[in-house]
C-alpha cells in the first residue's frame, strides 16, 4: 500500500539505486546483444548482433559479428571503431554532452545513473535525460535489477533498439580485451 503512494519519481529513483546496486557489485560483466537500428545517413534499418564486455572503472568493448564485423572499444571519453576485415581504424573523443547518447558510455556509466541523468518512470521502463546534454535513453529493466533493453537516438537522429541478455559476472576480463586491435591496412 505504501508503494502506491509514492509518487512516480521515487519509484524511479528507487529503481535506479537497485540497478546501481546490482552493477555495482560487480568488477566486469559480458553479454550478448541484438541492435535494430534505423541509420539516417542510408535510410535503412540494420540489426546488428554480438557481445558486450565492461570492466570497471570506465571500460567497454562492442563486438559486433553481424552484419558486418566490428570491434568498439570505449576507455574514458575515447572511442575506437575497427573493421578488422577491411583493415581500417577510427579514433575520436566522445564529447561530454553527447556520451549519453552513446551505448557504450552508458553501459560504463550504469553505476552513476542517478548522477549523470534525470530519471522519470514511464509506463513500463525508466527515462533518463542526461543532466549535461540532450535527447534521452528509455531502459527497461528485468527482474534482476538488470537492463535488458536500452532504446535511444543520437545525435544525427539514429534510432537504436538494444536488447541484452546472456549476462556473465567478474569473469576476469582482462584488460587486453579493451585495447583497440591493431590493424593491417588491406590493399
């Protein structure tokens, strides 16, 4: 009775705090993930698969195996994108006010929630504004206090559609996994 009437934001907060907590926890996590993507710049949807990894304090990795192999590796505000298969590299700073706009900023950021956005509860997930930026990431969370889908746009207006599942904890990730791979320029 008493949870009715609280008034929708404390829900959230108390929501965020458990998710905080159960990330918090942990020192790396791995899980496999599923992407609908709407991309702007070619107008089409794409669904991506693969792996996610993070390591504590600010590391994250995306390996994309379909459609088209990739590597992201996010360390602090930098964020390497490798195409193994056609042997090419891209490195950039991810500015501050558009990190949140970023999956992989996000998921590094799962312990600060609370500090780094406003969270209002929505019919069935949370909404995060960033506090520092614009736009907002919807999550949904599971019974275990764990994201199961994000769903965000970025700053050039692609729309994606995460779906996480297949968790795996402090597995001991090594550091090397969140090293940009090294690579040969194809001729």
């Amino acid at each position: 009775m008493l949870m009715i009437l609280l008034p929708a934001g404390e829900l959230a907060a108390v929501d965020v705090r458990a998710v905080q907590q159960r990330y918090a926890r942990h020192q790396d996590f791995q899980a496999s993930f599923s992407q609908q993507s709407f991309q702007v710049l070619v107008n089409k949807e794409i669904t991506f698969t693969g792996s996610l990894y993070y390591k504590k304090p600010d590391r994250a990795r995306m390996d994309v195996a379909s459609p088209q192999r990739q590597i992201i590796t996010l360390k602090g505000g930098t964020v390497t994108v490798t195409l193994p298969d056609e042997g090419t590299q891209a490195i950039q700073e991810v500015p501050k006010e558009i990190a949140s706009q970023n999956i992989l900023a996000f998921i590094a950021g799962l312990a600060n929630i609370d500090q780094d956005y406003t969270v209002r509860q929505a019919e069935d997930h949370l909404v995060l504004t960033p506090k520092n930026g614009s736009g907002a990431i919807n999550i949904w969370i599971d019974g275990d206090n764990l994201v199961k889908r994000v769903a965000l746009t970025d700053a050039m207006g692609n729309r994606s559609d995460i779906r996480l599942k297949n968790y795996r904890f402090d597995t001991g990730l090594k550091d090397e996994l969140f090293a940009p791979p090294k690579v040969s320029p194809k001729p």
